[in-house]
C-alpha cells in the first residue's frame, strides 16, 4: 500500500528516534520507513530525491561514507523517485539480516574521487531550446553552458530502457514538461523536464523540452551491462 511518509514528529518520537509501524515499517532517522514486500524484498521509503540519491550510494557503495559491500544475497537495489526496492533470495540470506542492513545504513551524499562518471557530446539548437531560453530568462548560450557546467547524478531509470533521470545542484534549469506531449521524439535527443535532464534511447512519445541532440548510446542490449547510465553516475555534458 502506497502512503505518505511520516515524520518522527507526526509520530512523536524525539529527534533521532524511531518506532514500529502497524504494518511492519519502521520509522528512522531522516524519516525513512522499511517495509517487507512479500518473503524476498523490502522497500525502504525515504522523504525526498535528494534522501533517495543518498542512501542508494550508502547501500551500493558509491559514496564516501557508503557501506563497504551489499551482503551475498542481495539480487538487486532499485531506485526511484522516493524509494529504494530492494531484492534478496531468502535461501541465501536471512531477511531479518537485510533488514539490519538497511537499517543501519548510512546515506552518503558526495561521491568519492574514484566513482564513475560518464561524458555524453550533445549537439545543442533542439526544437525547444529557444522557448526554454526565453521561459528561464536567459539566451540560448546561457542554458548550453549552464547545462554543460552543471553536475548532473542520476538518480533513478525508468520511462524507457536505458532512460536515466538526472538532478543536478541548483534549480536554474527547472521548466515545466510541455502541454502537449511529442507523439515521436527521435533517439538520443536530450532534454529538460522539471528538475530533470535527460537523454531519450529510443524514439518514443515524450513530453519534455528538446535542447539538443547526442550520438551516444544509452541502451545496447547486447552488451553485458546494456545501460550507459546508472543510479549514482556522474553525469557531464559537453558540446560535440
């Protein structure tokens, strides 16, 4: 069942506290519940984007207070926009030890030196970038360099395979999606949504301002590892 998070203070716990759920979840620190989904996974609910991007690169291991390794059992970690599904098989680790796992973790909001990070060459002058230059306030040149200046993480995929949706520092590229949804929009165009940037794989309908173009594949499945973005890569864009 999907609900709103709540706060240790609508609970009435102290700061720093925690306490059961009717429903098996537990309230920690920063708000984050734990939730038994089934006999094989856990969600763990978090409050924002931001504590989502944070405790995924706590649980993987792609941030400098990260924890050293996922246990032997665990099968996956999935992100999303305020979640983390998480997966096991119970014949190889018991659920009450995943659990304490999650728990325990810690988020880890900077990235060590040695995490990865992956440049895409974008060929900027999309179909939209004039309208989101004159919706942000500034010229077209203004929004390629402020694209390509600003870090960008990805947070979560989703939408498309190989579809990768990027956060960055500051809001000075948030536009709105468009009122009318593109029925076809070409692959490898890269655009703005909301707080998102974000690269299409394949052609598909789409709703987001276009700005530019790149010849990278985001999606081969014939490679062992077919995304070229995932959940905690560091993302930069540079004009081709």
């Amino acid at each position: 069942m999907w609900r709103l998070n709540p706060s240790p203070e609508v609970l009435g716990l102290p700061d720093g506290g925690s306490a059961s759920l009717g429903d098996g979840g537990v309230v920690r620190d920063g708000g984050r519940v734990v939730l038994p989904c089934g006999d094989s996974a856990f969600l763990l609910e978090l409050p924002d984007l931001a504590a989502v991007v944070a405790y995924y690169r706590g649980l993987t291991g792609s941030g400098a207070s990260a924890s050293p390794s996922v246990p032997e059992g665990v099968v996956d970690v999935v992100p999303a926009a305020r979640t983390v599904l998480v997966t096991f098989d119970p014949e190889f680790i018991n659920p009450a030890e995943v659990r304490d796992w999650l728990e325990a973790a810690e988020p880890a909001s900077a990235v060590v030196g040695s995490g990865r990070e992956v440049t895409i060459e974008v060929s900027y002058g999309g179909p939209d970038l004039t309208e989101t230059a004159q919706y942000l306030g500034l010229d077209e040149a203004e929004v390629v360099k402020l694209h390509t200046s600003s870090e960008w993480t990805a947070a979560f995929s989703g939408f498309s395979p190989g579809f990768a949706y990027l956060v960055t520092t500051h809001e000075r590229l948030r536009v709105p999606r468009r009122n009318t949804p593109r029925t076809a929009v070409p692959a490898g165009a890269v655009g703005l949504g909301g707080e998102f940037s974000g690269v299409y794989p394949r052609a598909s309908p789409g709703g987001w301002q276009l700005i530019g173009t790149t010849t990278a594949a985001l999606w081969d499945a014939s490679k062992a590892d077919p995304a070229l973005i995932r959940p905690g890569d560091l993302v930069r864009f540079v004009k081709a």
